[in-house]
C-alpha cells in the first residue's frame, strides 16, 4: 500500500518513477507518481459540460468540466458539499448568472490495475485552501465510470 504524505490515505499502488502533472500548481506542497495493483475508487464531481454538453441554451457548459476527465477526489470524500469544494480547490465555472465554483453531477470512478496515477493533496487554488486528497489520471487505463443520481447534501448530520 502507498500512504499519501499528510493523510490517513493508503490507495494500492506502488511508488514508481516521478511522471510530469498537467498542473504544477494544482498540488500542495508536491505529489508522487504510483501504479495501481488493485482496484481503487475515487469521486468525479461535474457539470456535465465540455464541448459536447454546448447548446445555444447551455453555452456557460463550454467552461466546465464534463464526466470524463483527468482529476478525482480519493481518500476522504465524504464532507458537505461546501467543503468538498473548498478542500479540492474547484476551479469556477461560468454558469448562466454567475461564476463560482460548483457542480451538479456525482460519479463513482473505479480505476485498475496498471492504472498511473499522480496522487497527493489538492494545492490552494481559485480562492480555496485545498488540502483534501486527489489523483491525476496519467496513463494506462481509465476508470470505469458510474454516475450517481442524488443531491450532495450542505450540512452535517448522523446516518
């Protein structure tokens, strides 16, 4: 198992030579580049946008992040949705009243073995402190992806 430096996250992979990041300042502090052997799941958060979701109605989709993609939530995603936010340094999307940082769709991503993957902690970006866990898919294959209906809940509670 690789702990992920700072955290209580241990994902199955094995620590392999450093691979380049699509976004430097996307980390805290720095982050390790690993090869899955198991299965792991992370959390893909979304707008459903990108350049297939644009219609006239809908043209602030073309600024936001669609279901497939390079970055995920891993260890401890389970927090309100302000939070989760505000911990993975969601980037702003333009919506049809205003640009803030939000998402409206929840998918289950199951990566396997042989996957690559940067992992580390989210650095502080678009006014967010960052901090939660985080992977960047690099090579190998992708995640299997499951979309999740429900809302994200923005208060705690007890189960």
């Amino acid at each position: 198992m690789f702990h992920i430096p700072g955290t209580p996250t241990e994902i199955p992979a094995l620590l392999i030579d450093h691979r380049n990041t699509s976004a430097e300042s996307a980390w805290l502090n720095s982050y390790n580049t690993v090869q899955l052997y198991d299965e792991m799941v992370a959390i893909r958060v979304h707008v459903g946008g990108g350049i297939g979701a644009v219609t006239e109605a809908n043209q602030h989709l073309a600024g936001g992040a669609g279901l497939v993609g390079r970055w995920y939530a891993i260890g401890d995603f389970i927090k309100t949705y302000d939070d989760y936010i505000s911990s993975t340094a969601l980037p702003p999307t333009q919506s049809a009243t205003s640009k803030r940082s939000f998402f409206t769709l929840t998918a289950v991503a199951t990566f396997s073995v042989g996957a690559i993957l940067n992992v580390g902690r989210a650095g502080p970006l678009f006014d967010h402190p960052g901090g939660a866990e985080q992977a960047e898919h690099i090579h190998g294959p992708g995640p299997s992806i499951r979309e999740v209906s429900g809302t994200w809940a923005n208060r705690y509670g007890n189960a």
